[in-house]
C-alpha cells in the first residue's frame, strides 16, 4: 500500500479549513505555534532559523495563506498568530503566557481561547488535550497540526477529509462494541502477547470533520481508536534512541521495563519513572490507523496508515478517559505518548497479528502491518 504525494491533489488551504470546520462566515480563527522563546515572534525572528520548519509551515502555509486570500473566501476573520514556549512533551498542559508578532505579551486564557472561535495549533508537540480541554470551557473549535512537514502538507492534508469521515466510520462500526483485542509481537524468535480490556465500548473516530460544537480534529486524521479499561500481558517498545524494551503489563498498567537491546540506562530511567509516577505507565489508548498514506516519518501521520496501529500511555481525558493531569506526580509527566508500530518505525519489532473479540466470535484485523480479509470487507462495503 505504498503511496506518494504526487498520488493526491495539490494541498488546498481553502479546501482543508471549508472541509474541516465548514464555517458559517465572519469566524474569527488564530494560529497559534511553540517557541523557546515566544518573543522571537516579534517581528517573525524565528523565520532566521532553519531548524524551525513546522512554524516556518505555520507562517507560510497557514498565516500567510489566510491572510492572501483564504481568510476572505472563507469569510474568516482575524488570521492572528501568537507563540507560547515549547511544553517539551506530547500532549502537556500550554502555558498560558503568549506574544504576538508586535511583541506584546498576552494570555491565552484571557485573550485568545475566549476570542476566536477557530484555533489552528500548529507545533513542535501535539496539543490535542489540552486545547481541547479549553474548547470545551470557552465553545471554539480547532485543530491541532504538530509536526507538520512537506510530505504531511502534500498528502495527508491534501486529502478529501468527507472520505477519510466515510471510511473511517466503516471501519469503527466494524469494530465497535469489542469485548477485547489482542496484538501478538515479535522480536528476534521471541513472540508476545498484549490483551487489551475495552469491555464493549463504543470505538471512536479521527475522521478530520470538526463542524458540531466545542471540539479540536488532530489533522492529518484517519484512525479508529478505544481508551481501554485494562490491559494485560508484554509487549515490546522502541525508545526514541533505538533501545528496545519489553513492556510487562498488568492491570492497565506498565508495571516493569525489561532490557531487549540498545542502552541499558534508557531501560533503567523509564523503570525509575515508574517507579516514582506508575500513572505514566497507564495504558491509555489503542488506536488502528485508516487512510492509505506515504510514510511522512512523523507519527502524526504514520500512526493514520491503514495496516498501523499504536498504543498509547498516560494522559487520556481527551479522548474520554480518566486520566488528567492532576493524577500524575509530575506536571512534566502528564504526557500522552503513542507508541507506533508500524514497517517504517518499528521494523526491528513485528505485528504478526491483531484480532478482536466481540460477542463469542474472533475477527482477525490486522496481519504483519495489512488489513487481514476482515478489515479489508469492511472498507468494500
């Protein structure tokens, strides 16, 4: 299922924020990205530095395409953008200090969220929790587009966000209800079983379509997910250093780290982060990716790729779960991390087979990163 950008049409701003939010004219929308320093903002100093390239998009794409045309065929008013200092993890609650290009230092919580009524979160760190969080207090819609790249703008937002809706729905109503999945992995000869508890719950979608009330689209979108109730079992993690640890899992949570390969201290300061906030360890998602995609080398996308799918730890409240942040040790800890599996990410670790089990019946899902027959009939019907 390999595929390119060249494969899709030439991206469309325009087309994106009408499909996404079909706006009802005179919205005001803001862009907001992260800094080090959110005074380098002032005047767009941070467009000197060439490390910069999600907000480099976020001005050229999306500010100046809002502010060229866009923003009036849309009827969108404001086009404003406004930095706050990197969070330094995924999904970790925004300061609430911002500044805008003129240098002027603003809050978020009184200035921006209550003002606008479309935010465009475009950043080094996804913000999906806790910009949704404040859509649900102050009734704006938004999105959240972090680790944005050339592939990510050609592809996975040049995409028919009305098919991806469609598609996605076929495969959660597939999928929907399920007393329980397993994943089986492999690394090396060694083979592991995780079960995951979701006790018929309904699935949810990312299907990109942000029109009803107070609600935030994680774009590129595409997946079919579940927060689970329990889970239990081992699987196997690649660290951001290529070290490979063996997850053991026991009531919902990671309870112990187990060195496979790579750096022995990465296993043992994860075993100690545990040890000191066991909430990072939770089990807090598991999500099945949708759409047919070229590898973008960010998760954000990756993690959409029909064949993929990845669990998450901690935080989970945004996507209807118990965890908040208050629940952690740390406010640094409360992070939402995804753990993709998928050929690109993981080829030292093998997806040898998902299924599911609903009603007294096992449906296979997925079978070493491809929709197994199940999953394929759905998407033909």
């Amino acid at each position: 299922m390999s595929t390119q950008t060249s494969d899709f049409p030439p991206f469309s701003l325009s087309r994106l924020l009408k499909t996404v939010f079909a706006p009802g004219g005179g919205e005001r929308v803001a862009i907001l990205i992260d800094l080090e320093d959110p005074l380098d903002i002032q005047d767009f100093r941070f467009l000197k530095d060439t490390s910069l390239t999600v907000q480099k998009h976020a001005y050229e794409v999306f500010y100046k395409g809002l502010r060229e045309g866009v923003g009036e065929q849309l009827d969108l008013k404001g086009g404003d953008i406004f930095a706050y200092k990197i969070t330094g993890g995924s999904n970790l609650d925004l300061p609430d200090r911002a500044v805008d290009p003129d240098g002027k230092e603003l809050s978020l919580e009184r200035d921006v969220y209550p003002n606008y009524d479309l935010i465009l979160c475009i950043s080094t760190y996804s913000a999906t929790a806790p910009l949704t969080a404040h859509a649900k207090k102050h009734g704006f819609r938004g999105a959240t587009l972090h680790g944005l790249n050339d592939i990510i703008i050609g592809s996975g937002l040049a995409v028919d966000y009305e098919a991806v809706s469609r598609q996605a729905e076929k495969l959660r109503a597939g999928m929907t209800r399920a007393d329980a999945v397993e994943i089986d992995f492999k690394v090396g000869d060694a083979l592991h079983t995780l079960r995951l508890d979701l006790g018929g719950q309904e699935a949810q979608k990312s299907h990109g379509l942000c029109r009803g009330g107070p609600d935030v689209a994680n774009l590129p979108a595409g997946e079919v997910y579940f927060v689970p109730g329990g889970a239990e079992g081992t699987f196997p993690m690649k660290y951001k250093d290529g070290t490979i640890g063996l997850m053991r899992v026991a009531g919902g949570r990671i309870r112990e780290a187990e060195f496979v390969s790579g750096n022995r201290k990465t296993i043992d300061e994860h075993n100690l982060k545990l040890k000191d906030d066991p909430v990072t360890g939770e089990i807090g998602e598991l999500g099945f990716g949708t759409q047919v995609l070229p590898v973008s080398g960010e998760d954000i996308q990756d993690e959409k790729i029909l064949g993929t799918l990845h669990v998450a730890t901690g935080r989970s409240d945004h996507l209807g779960g118990h965890l908040t942040p208050d629940l952690f040790t740390e406010s640094a800890h409360a992070t939402h991390d995804d753990i993709l599996f998928s050929p690109s990410k993981t080829p030292e670790i093998g997806v040898t087979q998902a299924r599911m089990f609903r009603n007294d019946a096992v449906e296979v899902l997925i079978e070493n990163f491809e929709p197994a027959a199940y999953m394929r009939g759905l998407l033909e019907n």
